[in-house]
C-alpha cells in the first residue's frame, strides 16, 4: 500500500493505493493521525479510487481517523470508493456514518466550502 498526502486548497487529501490490510494499515493511520495534528485543514478527506481491497482492519483505521477528525472539529470524508468497497461499508452500515463523495471536487466543495484551488 502506498500513501500520498498532500494539499488542496486549505484541505488534506489523503490518496491510498493498494490493499488496506491488517499488515498495512498503521502506516494510514500514521500518516491520517499526523495529518491532523500538523496543523487544521480546513478537511480532511481520503482518495480511495486506487484501493482494491479493504478488510475490517482498514474499517477500524477509517473509523479512527473519522474520530480523530472529529476531535478536532474538522469535516472528514471519503471519496472514489469502488463499488465493492460501497458495499464492504454499506454491509456494516458506516455508509451512514462517513461522508461519501463520488469524486474529490464534490467532496471538498460540500466538506469545506469553496475551497481556493491550487492549479494543477
């Protein structure tokens, strides 16, 4: 598994690729829990278009970092889900819990307002 963090705007875009396991998952929750802690974006949101696979480890890791966001009082969501990965959360019913956005543009405009845009 790869992580990418980066800024968009004033948020933190969390970009995952890969396989979210037991074996890989401290590594999100590293860079999800420092991402918070660096200072407070204005969102925090998570790209998991290149995740084929996710197992309940990978649930507890997004859990965590939903509860850490929520800590700080900073809008967190997911976006890019694949359709099994829809149906892994919708299965445990945390697709009522997460913020889920088809792509990261919806996603940061409905997390964080109109958000500047750094050119790409």
């Amino acid at each position: 598994m790869t992580v990418t963090v980066r800024e968009r705007g004033q948020a933190t875009i969390v970009d995952v690729e890969g396989q979210l396991t037991f074996e890989s998952t401290p590594d999100l929750r590293g860079h999800l829990l420092k991402a918070l802690k660096k200072k407070t974006p204005a969102a925090v949101l998570v790209n998991l278009g290149a995740v084929g696979y996710m197992d309940s480890s990978g649930i507890a890791t997004l859990v965590e970092g939903l509860k850490a966001a929520q800590a700080n009082q900073v809008p967190f969501g997911l976006c890019g889900l694949s359709r099994n990965l829809r149906n892994v959360l919708e299965l445990v019913r945390l697709d009522k819990v997460f913020r889920i956005f088809a792509s990261e543009d919806e996603a940061l405009q409905q997390l964080a307002g109109s958000l500047p845009q750094d050119s790409d």
